[in-house]
C-alpha cells in the first residue's frame, strides 16, 4: 500500500469530527437501502475515506465485519479507538487488503479526492478487485461539471454544537473545475469558537469534478462495474434519476458482475 501526500484533511479531527458531526443514521440507512436494492445484504464493508469514523462505528450494528482506510494518519489515529473495526492508513487509489467485501462505499464527496487519470483508473481497478463478485459500491457525491462552476462566490455554511464545543463550516468552490485537469479547487474553513481547541483552520484542495457520463463511463470501463442504480437523496426520499438528469447530490450504486 502506497502513502502519497494528501490533501483535504489538515483540519484537527476533533474540530473536523464535529464539523462533520451530524446525525449518521440517515446516511447509514440510505446506504444500506441501496445496497439492498442491488440485492446485497452485506455481511463485509469496506469504506474508502473514513476520516474520524463516525460511519463505521454506526454502520456496526448492521454489518458485522467493518474495515476502513483513510490517507490520513492522524484521522486513522482518532478513528481506530472508537471504532472496533480495522482501519488503516492508506490510499484509495491503490490498496491491497488481500481479501474482499460484500459492500465497499465512499461518502460525503470523498471518491472525489482522487483527481489524476491514471490514479482514477487504479482506484476503480482497486475497488473491483476488492468486492465479492455480484458486491456493491456505493458513492455518495456531488456530480455536474457546469454545477460545479456556478457555485463560486456561494459558499455552503453550517455550525454544529457537541457539548459546549460549536464548530462553523464554510465550504466554498474557489476556482472552477477546469477541462485540462477536471478539477476544482474547494477551501473549507473550520472554526471552533467555543470548547477546546477554539482556532480557524483553513485549507484549500482540489476535487475532481465529474459529470454522471463520464463518472459512470470511468468506472464501467476500467472497475468491470455496471451501474445498479442512481438516486438522487432527498429526504426522506430518495429519487431514481436517470444518468443524463443526475445534477447534484447523489447515490450511484455500481455491482461488480457474479
Ligand atoms: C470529506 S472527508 C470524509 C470523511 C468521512 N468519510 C465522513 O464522511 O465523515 C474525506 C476524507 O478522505 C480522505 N482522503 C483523501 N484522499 C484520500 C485517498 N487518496 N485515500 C484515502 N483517503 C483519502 C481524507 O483524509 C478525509 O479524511
């Protein structure tokens, strides 16, 4: 397993825990219902990404054998603790576990992180090669390149309070995806006014920005996945949409054949 450098994880994963510390159980649920629509009721999960752990641990009461891996060892550090599962410092788009999942999933815009051509490919190879025959994955992410760009100047906010600790997030597209690398450039702030650590943290990285086509295009071809579903999440719903309509937010489930 190789450990590059990385970027969009510099925030304390105390501070990014809470920033990130919205209820998981309808994220959970969701990724099971999609799972369960491919036919899988998975007895393995791999997550991709896993920063502080706040899936794997909920996602333990329903699938007993969890493993998670992230680029980022301090995120592993403060995950490994809660969560009585296996999770390891490595990189998602080049990994070698030596086994394989009923279900492998990358949340929260994280399949994203993974931006050159060649490193997209591997990682679409790794993931194939890493599930059950007939085993799901599921991405949870934002598609739509010209979406993308017309986010800039419009930053998405929010504050989440955990005991006196209340965390504020900001994250904003700061340069538009470009055709030459298919990326964009994010900066998320994070700012912790009140508890213990009270600071800002600020980092900018790139996220690789897709269309569905070409999402669906790269991981059929070079994963041997085929498209299982695509839903667009809008609680408490979740809408089937079909790939030429998929803008935004969305669930893509792709199987790998039996
Ligand atoms: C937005 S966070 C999401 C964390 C977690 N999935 C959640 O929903 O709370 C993205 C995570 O992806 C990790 N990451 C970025 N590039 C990666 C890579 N190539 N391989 C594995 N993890 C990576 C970062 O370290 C960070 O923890």
């Amino acid at each position: 397993m190789s450990h590059r450098d990385y970027a969009g994880c510099a925030i304390p994963p105390l501070v990014h825990d809470i920033g990130f510390g919205w209820d998981p159980r309808p994220e959970i649920e969701r990724l099971l219902f999609v799972a369960r629509q491919a036919g899988v009721e998975p007895g393995s999960g791999l997550e991709l990404g896993c920063g502080t752990g706040r899936l794997v641990q909920g996602l333990q009461s329903f699938v007993p054998d969890v493993v998670a891996l992230d680029l980022s060892p301090t995120a592993v550090a403060y995950a490994q603790p809660r969560c009585d599962a296996e999770v390891c410092v490595g990189d998602m788009s080049d990994f070698a576990l030596d086994r394989r999942f009923d279900l492998i999933f990358a949340s929260a815009n994280t399949i994203r992180h993974v931006c050159a051509d060649d490193d997209v490919r591997r990682m679409w190879n790794c993931i194939a090669d890493h599930l059950e025959p007939g085993g799901v994955f599921v991405a949870d992410l934002e598609l739509g390149f010209d979406a993308e760009a017309e986010k800039i100047g419009k930053p998405a906010c929010w504050m989440i309070s955990r005991g006196i600790a209340t965390v504020h997030v900001s994250w904003e597209t700061i340069e538009p995806p470009s055709l030459e690398t298919r990326c964009c450039t994010i900066r998320w702030t994070f700012e912790s006014r009140d508890g213990e650590p009270v600071g800002k943290w600020s980092e900018a990285f790139p996220l690789r920005t897709y269309d569905a086509e070409e999402f669906m295009r790269l991981a059929t071809i070079a994963g041997r996945l085929r498209l299982s579903g695509l839903y667009e999440p809008r609680d408490p719903y979740l809408l089937e949409t079909p790939v030429g309509k998929a803008v935004g937010r969305m669930l893509v489930a792709l199987k790998l054949e039996e």
